[in-house]
C-alpha cells in the first residue's frame, strides 16, 4: 500500500544498559526517550502522538503502558500500545501520520528481563493445547525452523556457525562494550550452538518520526526517508506453515519494494540491518530479500558478503547475534537503518549510505515480518 505521505525518522536512541546498571526501566524509558528527542532537536511538546511497543508478559505486568506512559511523555497526550512487536509501533506511528491528523509522532519500545523464565512467558502466546506442551518458546521455533532449512540444504550448518562469528566480529567492532557483556543462553536445541543465539537482555529504543511538511517547514536535513513499508503475519500454528519458506516476508518484500520503486535490490541497497535470532534465520531472510540466493549462499559467505566491508553490507551493527532485547530487537534494527542513512551509526557507519533496508522479524519462527526501505532522498508521494 502506498502512502500518499511521505515521512522520515529525525531522531532516534538506543539503550543496552550493562547488567549492573542501577536504573528503574521508567528511568531507562525516560532517558532514551529524551536522548531521541535531544537527537530530533525537539522537546516533548513539539510531539503530537506517541505509540510505544508494549508487552505484559515480558513486562511481567498487567497494562505495561500505563506504568510507562509518564516516563515517555504520554500524560495528557495521545498514546497508543502495540503488544505484539515492538516494529509494529513504527508501523502504526507511520501510518498514523500518513492519515493527515498528525505531523510529529514519538516510537518507543522496551524489553525487560524481569520475568523470572522469558521461555515460560513466550510460551504464553502458545496453541495451549499442542505447542504450550513442546514446550514452544522463540528459541526453540528458531530450531524448528533451522532443521526445516537445513533438511533442504546441505552444509547449511556450516554456513550457519560462520554467519554468527561475521556478525560477532561485526558487534564487536560496533558495540565493544556491549559485546563484553553479552550472554548466550546453556541449552539450547540442535541444531542451535553456543554463539549463535544471545541471551535475552534489557534494552529500550525509541525513534522520532515527522511529516513531509514538518521536515520542511523546519528546513531539516539529517533525516532518513520512510520510502517503502510493508508487513505481513502468518499462522502462529507450526503445522501450517513450511517453516522452509517465509510467506510473510514475501509479502512485506513485495509490497516495500513496490513502494519504494526497487526492482534490484543488490544494485539499489547500501545496507542492512535484519533480524537474525538465528543465522539459519538470516540465510532465509537474505534469500526471500533477493540479497543472496540458496545457491549462492555458500560463495557469499565465504566472501565476505554478510560483513562491514562488503558492498552491501549485512548487520554492520552485530544485529540480534550481539544485542537481544527480545520485544524490541526489530525497531532496533529500523533505528539501526536509520542511523546509516543519516551518518549517525558512529564506530559501524558504512560509508556512502544512500539507502538501507531494515528487516524486522517477531514470534514463533518470525511468524510476524516487517520490511522498511530508508532513504536520503524522498520518494514521489501518491496523490
């Protein structure tokens, strides 16, 4: 669906506090949401609408929003939730000012690990009667879903275990810090191996998104544009999906690309940023992206395709592999995107960045996807 008006990020933040650190998560949310707005060059009253990515389960209470509403602003203002991914505040933040009614809007989403078991939380969103019984968790839908691929593809699993080293090698560059303090989760199941999945960590993110007209009116120039947009869902049921293919994607692919006028994406896109909780999972999303067909996949690798380096660089920032804020990790990767097209992305900044495509994937064996195409130059909008 194409938007008949543009919008583009102007600000954006991302917290990864260390263990330790000694603040609430309304503190967190208040510190991101005031760095993003400080990188906007706004305060909170130039803000019309605010929608945050909310989820009660990992929150470990009821009506998360309600506890943080005060933290990002939203007393007295307008303030909606998205409980089912953290990308799909950035969705609904978009389109809320593609409607006309709004020009500024505030995205923020948050993952906390205060739950004593993230694993016994996600099985929460489970078929109770079959697959709360496995027990299905995100981890062990990213397993599935590897031995569908792999019983299609051989020697997938060496390409896998590369894959996590190129996007550890990629965050240690980025995020040195970060990756000091990066955990891996004990047991986990095969084909899955240390190193491949991060633990769940606490994070926050939250972007600024405005109107054509604002940017303008404000004679903005360091923004990224939102020029194509697309999401999809599948069944959350396994048994009726081929977890070899990623039908959603398809979707989200087409219609991102249709907006923002892609038709060869290794020729147009400069950088990547996906969702990558597995790397079988980022091999899949690489292939439907149209970035590295099955066949090539293994001379990709080999060559250096999936790193800083590459022409079209994949996860310069280290991505899921580094950093797992679970129900936030996809809008990460949309401000991820955003900083390259803006020049913002500091030790990870690609050079050159004109455009990036940002991929977001949630739930069990990414059953939710999301496609976004940033730019430096606007797209034509639709009358």
């Amino acid at each position: 669906m194409a938007l008949n008006r543009k919008t583009a990020v102007i600000g954006t933040a991302i917290a990864a506090p260390p263990p330790d650190d000694p603040r609430s998560l309304e503190e967190l949310l208040y510190d991101v949401t005031q760095e993003a707005l400080s990188d906007a060059g706004m305060s909170i009253e130039d803000i019309d609408g605010i929608v945050v990515g909310s989820n009660d389960q990992f929150d470990g209470r009821a009506i998360a929003v309600m506890a943080a509403s005060g933290s990002v602003g939203g007393v007295d203002r307008d303030i909606l939730s998205t409980p089912s991914a953290g990308e799909h505040a950035f969705v609904m933040a978009t389109l809320r000012i593609a409607s006309g009614l709004y020009e500024t809007h505030l995205v923020v989403s948050w993952s906390p690990t205060e739950v004593s078991s993230m694993a016994e939380a996600q099985r929460l969103g489970a078929d109770p009667y079959f697959h709360r019984k496995l027990p299905l968790d995100e981890v062990a839908g990213a397993a599935l879903q590897a031995n569908s691929i792999a019983s299609v593809t051989p020697g997938v699993h060496v390409l896998a275990a590369r894959i996590s080293e190129l996007n550890r090698k990629n965050g240690s560059h980025a995020y040195p810090d970060l990756t000091a303090h990066s955990g891996t989760i004990g047991t986990l199941p095969w084909p899955l191996r240390d190193g491949m999945i991060s633990a769940p960590a606490t994070g926050a993110v939250a972007l600024v998104i405005a109107s054509q007209d604002y940017v303008v009116s404000k004679g903005l120039t360091n923004i990224a544009w939102v020029n194509g947009m697309g999401w999809a869902t599948e069944s959350g049921y396994l048994g009726d999906r081929d977890l070899n293919q990623a039908e959603a994607l398809e979707v989200a692919r087409d219609r991102a690309y249709a907006e923002a006028e892609i038709t060869s994406p290794l020729g147009t896109i400069d950088v990547v940023e996906l969702t990558d909780t597995s790397p079988y999972q980022q091999l899949l999303v690489s292939e439907v992206l149209g970035l590295s067909s099955r066949a090539d996949w293994e001379k990709d690798v080999v060559t250096g395709v999936f790193t800083q380096d590459s022409t079209m660089a994949i996860n310069p920032s280290g991505g899921v592999t580094i950093f797992n804020p679970v129900f936030c990790t996809g809008l990460i990767r949309i401000a991820e995107a955003a900083n390259q097209v803006r020049g913002t992305a500091g030790r990870h900044q690609v050079m050159g960045v004109k455009t990036a495509l940002a991929h977001a994937a949630s739930g069990f064996a990414m059953m939710y996807q999301s496609v976004l195409i940033l730019g430096n130059q606007p797209k034509r909008a639709v009358a």
